[in-house]
C-alpha cells in the first residue's frame, strides 16, 4: 500500500473578479513508504497547493488524500493539525521560524504538537545540522543558511513518516543549496521517511533518481498550456 494516495483530486480559487479558477486537477498520485520524489514545476504551477492539500492544511474540493490508508477528507481540522504534527514534517521556503524564540525553542514547539519536547533530541539534531553552539540564537542572529536548518530540524523533530519540502532551497546560494538537499535527503533515510521535495532548480531536481513533472501531473495546468 502507497503512504500517500491522492485519487480524483481538485481545487479551484474564486480570483478577484469573482470568477472560480481551476488550479488542481490530479487524477492520480502515490508515493511509496521510504521513498523519494521530486516534482518540479514553475512558479504558480500550484505546488505548494498541493502540498498544502497533502498536510491537510487545505481541503480539497473533491476528490481523497488518503495517508497510509486513511482519508483526511473526513477527519476535522484538529483532526488533521493532530496527524501532520504526528506524522509529517514540513520545510517551508520562508522556513516560517518565530523570530521571538531561540534555535533550540523553534524545535521544541515544534514537538509540543507530537509526542511532547524532548530536548535532548533536539540538541541532537541541531548538532547533526552542524548548528552545535548555536542553539541560543535567534533566527535573526543567524545565517539564512543556518535558519534553513533549524527549519529541518523542526521538520523532523517528531520523527515524521513522510517530510514535505516546498523550495527548501530557494533562499540559499548554490553552494549552501547543494549542502542543505544533501542533509535533508540524508536525514530521511536515516529516519526511514519519505521525501516529497518541489523545486524549479534544475541542479536540485537532477540530484534525484525519480522526479515528476508538476505541470503534467496537474491536468489544470495543462489545459492552460502551462509547461515548466
């Protein structure tokens, strides 16, 4: 069985003039337990929707996303905050750290929604992310590099089954690009998570060995003549 399954999915968005647009339309999608797939698509291709249907952030329209068999189309809200914080992990490109609290408190909130903080855990995992030492800092006393791992670590603090990265590399130079997608794909499979990553970059897309395009995936999308 998939962990995750998407069948007949859609969502539109009423724009400014009142008019209803159609930006999912996924007929079928899956992904296997462990492992891990990049999508790429150009900006506006209605990725990150996506993504944000598949942690149950948004509803779709019609349609199931079912994860690992069951359908979070008919769980409540709380319902569904309750499994992403059990089971996925989520690497925003604005990475979305609280700018109020410390490396090391970004990544205990986190795991105050799963299981419950555990700090030495988490000291663990920044230390792993190379940011030993800087568990004190706030995120405007850090590197925009150094801030990107803090947000993995966040991401994987609850030892998630599946991590969502939306562009996790798109505020980072090449160099600091290469590094991070190395550390996030390397940390999945030591946790035995599935990875589902969404890039425009071609040098990260070409790091993987499956990758779909979005674009053609999403038959809203293609109706439109939108290629990436």
């Amino acid at each position: 069985m998939a962990l995750l399954e998407l069948t007949d999915l859609t969502k539109s968005y009423v724009d400014p003039d009142g008019r209803s647009q159609l930006i999912l339309d996924i007929p079928k999608f899956e992904l296997d337990a462990c492992k891990q797939l990049a999508l790429a698509g150009t900006s506006g291709c209605g990725k990150t929707t996506f993504l944000n249907i598949v942690a149950g952030i948004l509803r779709a329209d019609t349609g199931a996303v079912a994860f690992d068999g069951l359908d979070l189309s008919l769980l409540g809200e709380g319902e569904r905050d309750a499994l992403r914080a059990r089971e996925m992990g989520y690497v925003f490109q604005t990475f979305n750290l609280l700018e109020g609290y410390t490396a090391l408190e970004n990544v205990l909130l986190g795991m105050l929604f799963g299981p419950g903080p555990d700090r030495d855990w988490a000291y663990a995992l920044l230390e792993r992310l190379g940011l030993a030492g800087k568990e004190k800092h706030r995120p405007s006393q850090l590197s925009v590099g150094q801030q990107q791992r803090v947000a993995l670590a966040r991401a994987l603090a609850n030892r998630p089954r599946l991590v969502l990265a939306d562009e996790p590399t798109g505020n980072l130079d090449p160099v600091h690009a290469q590094e991070a997608l190395v550390m996030i794909r390397e940390l999945c499979v030591e946790q035995g998570a599935s990875l589902l990553l969404v890039s425009h970059d071609p040098m990260i897309l070409d790091a993987f060995d499956k990758t779909l395009n979005f674009t053609e995936l999403n038959q809203a999308m293609s109706a439109q003549g939108i290629r990436s």
